[in-house]
C-alpha cells in the first residue's frame, strides 16, 4: 500500500514537470493571441480581450490637473462614448480619469497654445497637445462626437 502510493506520487510529480516544462514553452503569435508550442499537450489560450474595443483615437496629450494646476503626461483613449486618461499605456485597468461625452456642453480650441478645453456640467478639463497636428485630430473626433459642440478659440 504504501509503495503503490509512492509510485502514485511520482507519476504525479512528473506530470506535473512536463506539464510546467510545456506551459513554459508560450509563444506569442500575432496580435492578441498566444499558443502553446507542444505537440503533447495542444492547448490554445483565448485572444486578449481589448478593454477598448470601440477605441477611436489614442495617443499622450499633456492634462492641467484640477488642484495644483500642473501639466502632466497623460495617456488618452477616445472611445466612441467616454475620455479615458491614464498615467501610462501599461496601466490600462486604472484610470485617471472617464469622461463620458454625453456630459461635454462644449469642447474649445486654441491653436496658439495647443490647448484643448473640455468644457462639463461639473469642471473644465485641460488638455495640452504636442504639435497643430495632434491638436486637430484631437479637436476633430471631440467635435464629431459631440455632435459638433467644438469652438476655436484664436489668441
């Protein structure tokens, strides 16, 4: 009895080692999807669902934070309902902010200054692009999306 059992375990714990030595074994193949490359153990892994997948624009923009009034780097992604930012593009679980575009009354440009104001029901939000380039594209999904809620402002 207790030499079947012994025998038992190590079976097990072999097992167990091959199949640790071929979960190891994890290859990544394309965008989103992931195999295993065994041919003893043929496991597929599903595809790595898009936490955004109507996600729109994305890219970083500069935001004016609401107490000390200090620009910082902010990841944004634009869906087709809300205004994510993020303090990196590795920290998708945590926003900074959501801002849902049926709450914008209004969205203004101001080329001089690269700046992006979105205007709420409750708060302004500051935002700051990198080049005239950015900062349309930015201002156009905004003003598409809010049904043409969009102001330039030239200073």
């Amino acid at each position: 009895l207790r030499a079947d059992g012994i025998v038992r375990l190590r079976s097990i714990i072999c097992f167990l080692s091959i199949f640790v030595f071929h979960l190891q074994s994890i290859q990544f193949r394309g965008e989103n999807t992931y195999r295993i490359k065994s041919n003893i153990f043929p496991i597929s892994l599903p595809p790595v669902m898009d936490p955004f997948p109507t996600k729109l624009r994305q890219g970083f923009l500069e935001k004016k934070s609401r107490h000390f009034k200090r620009w910082k780097s902010r990841f944004c992604i634009l869906t087709t309902n809300k205004l994510f930012t993020f303090r990196s593009p590795e920290r998708l679980q945590h926003p900074t902010e959501s801002i849902p575009l049926s709450d914008i009354l209004q969205v203004e440009r101001n080329r001089a200054k690269f700046e992006i104001i979105i205007r709420c029901k409750d708060r302004s939000f500051f935002f700051k692009a990198s080049d005239i380039s950015s900062l349309s594209d930015w201002f156009l999904d905004f003003n598409d999306l809010t049904f043409g809620r969009g102001v330039t402002i030239d200073d």
